[in-house]
C-alpha cells in the first residue's frame, strides 16, 4: 500500500477513497472567473481542484483565490521555480512540478523547502511531452520504459532531499503506453499515483481513453487520486471520474444506476423513465454524499423476460411490462404502478429507504 499524504485535509494514498481531481481553464489572474469555476467543480464532486500559475502575477492572485475557497488548491508550475515558492507562500495545498524542467538542483531544493515549512506535498509530473533530453536519446522517443525511468530518477531527486511527501504521476496520452509505464513504476517506490490519461481529447475519444486508461489501472490497484482530461468546460472531467470511480465501487455514497439498452420486448418508453430516474437521482447522490451514506444500486429494466433478475439483484429496481412497473426492494417486490408512476415510485422508495424524506 502507498503512503498516505494530504491535500488540504484531502488524503491521498494509504487506501484513503480515491480524490478526484480537475484543472481550472480560465485565466488563473482573473481571480473571480476562476474562484467561479473552483466552486462549480467542488460543486459538482472535485475533491482537489488544480490551476495553472504562468507568471507571477497568477501565483500572486493565487492568494486571493485560496481565500475565497474552501476546497483545496494545487498549483501547477513549469519552468520557473520562483512561481513554486510564491505559489506555496500563497496557499498552495500541494505543487505540482516537474523537476526535469524546473533545472538546477539548488532550484527544485528551494522548492521542496518551501513545501516542507508549509508542511504541503509535491506532485511530480512527468509528462510523455516533456521528457529529459537523455532519456529521449536513450530510448529512441516516448518509451514507456523511459516514462518511469523519469519519474524513478525524480522521485529519488526529491527523496534524497530528505522529503517524502510526494505524489506520483506519469502520463501520456497514448493509452498502452501509459498503462506500461505505470506497472513499471508499480511496486518500485510507496509513493500515492495519481493516474489520469493526459491530453485525452474531446468528450467522446477522451471519454473512451480514460475509462480504458484508468479503469485498467484502477483493476490492477495502482492509483490513488484520479483526472479525467477532457477539452472543454472541466466539470464535464469531474461528471466522468465519478462515473469511472462508481463503475468499478471505489466511490463512496453513489448511485450505481442499472438500465437495459432496450429491444423488441419492451413495452413502455424506458428512454423516457430512465432520464426522469437519472435527472431525480443527481440531488439525491449529492445528500448521500453530505451524510455519507453507504452506495446503493438503482435499475430499470424494459421487460419481464429479463428484467425481474436484475431489478432483484439492485437495492431498489423497477421491472417493466405492457404500461406498468413492478417495483423491487432487495428483491423483494413492493408493489406494481403505471408507467407514468415509475420514476416518481422508485425514487419515492429510495428516498424514504436512506431517510431522505
Ligand atoms: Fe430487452 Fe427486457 Fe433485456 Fe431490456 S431487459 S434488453 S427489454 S430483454
């Protein structure tokens, strides 16, 4: 098992539940818009938000921004070690940097000073896209053995500095290499891993690239804090690692939600029943999420043939038939309605199981 660190008072490692993260894309020194988009994403489930600290000016409004939130905050730095220092006097819950690219030894040591007063982690980031130059020449390119290379190479960089509050990520955006890079790394160091598929693309490639790229990590037990990297709005990013993280029952307080795809037997408009449960469902998940109640699993099903099977294997579940439900508790069946009633039933039934009347 990994070490444990913490963000904040987010731990990370140590069989802790897994934090999601995201990564703001508005202009760090526009510090409304951003302290704006923090929120939304904690909102919306981010456990540890990240923004991109390009000059001083953005590591000063960093400052402001901390103070205007709750959640925490990790600031990303390339190149420039003294944005590092500032952004760490100004809050900064946890830096993430790339020792490669920030040069000279004595210059990631008055990074990793600053973190060890403020008494704050380091991410080490190493990147496909910003590998050292000898280990591109040693590996003919981006090899996965390369990756891990890098990221063995820093992490003692930093170990030997006497400072062990290290977070771990190596990431490409080419699936199977980032796969093999991190069972390379797996079991060589007990620093937490923070896993995500870097540069995945647009919601629908990027989507299907971090399901197979976390997911395949995740089953394998390597990956303590995860980001899903998708073009566009950041909250789209948190919405998915829920998913990914509920898929595979790592996330505490969900809502697993069952449905059939449909075909020749259904009777009713399951397209229709399944968005109203879905869309009842989202404000419930986030009061479970306050209460930290145990996760429960939700089905709808289209027809009789198949459906009683999974809605008696779900915690509540529907079964469908010509114009009518039949509604299970724990396989238990409760009671029949009409279609129309569906939804309203079985969210009814969840609502008073988990006492949220
Ligand atoms: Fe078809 Fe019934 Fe299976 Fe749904 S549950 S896919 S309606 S057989």
């Amino acid at each position: 098992m990994s070490r444990m660190v913490y963000c904040g008072e987010v731990p990370i490692g140590g069989g802790a539940p897994i934090p999601i993260q995201s990564m703001t894309n508005t202009d760090t020194r526009n510090v409304a818009a951003t302290v704006d988009q923090i929120k939304r994403l904690s909102d919306a489930g981010c456990d540890i938000v990240r923004c991109a600290i390009p000059d001083m000016e953005a590591a000063e409004a960093f400052s402001s921004i901390k103070k205007q939130v709750k959640v925490p905050l990790v600031a990303d730095i390339h190149f420039d070690y003294r944005l590092a220092v500032m952004a760490i006097k100004n809050g900064a819950d946890k830096v993430r940097i790339n020792p490669g690219n920030i040069g000279e030894k004595d210059r990631v040591k008055a990074v990793i000073d600053a973190a060890r007063e403020r008494k704050i982690p380091i991410r080490i980031g190493v990147n496909s896209g910003s590998l050292e130059k000898e280990i591109l020449e040693k590996y003919k390119g981006v090899t996965a053995e390369g990756l891990a290379e890098s990221a063995l190479r820093n992490i003692k960089l930093i170990e030997d500095m006497d400072f062990n509050d290290i977070v771990v990520s190596l990431k490409s955006s080419d699936v199977k290499l980032n796969y093999q890079a991190h069972r390379l790394i797996f079991g060589k160091m007990d620093h937490p891993i923070h896993i995500g598929i870097t540069e995945a693309g647009t919601i629908e490639s990027g989507k299907a690239k971090s399901a197979i790229g976390i997911g395949a990590l995740l089953l394998e037990g390597i990956g303590d804090t995860v980001r899903v990297s998708l073009t566009g709005d950041p909250i789209n990013e948190v919405h998915f690692a829920k998913e990914i993280l509920k898929a595979l029952n790592l996330r505490k307080s969900a809502i697993n939600f069952v449905s059939c795809p449909t075909c020749g037997r259904c009777s009713v408009d399951l397209a229709k029943i399944t968005e109203e449960v879905e869309t009842a469902l989202k404000p419930l998940e986030k009061e479970m999420g306050k209460k930290e109640m145990p996760s429960v699993t939700v089905a709808v099903m289209g027809c009789e043939v198949n459906g009683p099977g999974e809605a008696r294997e779900a915690d509540i579940g529907v079964a469908c038939g010509k114009g009518k439900g039949l509604i299970f508790q724990h396989g238990e069946i409760k009671k029949t309605v009409k279609e129309e009633d569906i939804a309203k039933e079985l969210i009814l039934y969840l609502k008073q199981e988990r006492s949220l009347i």
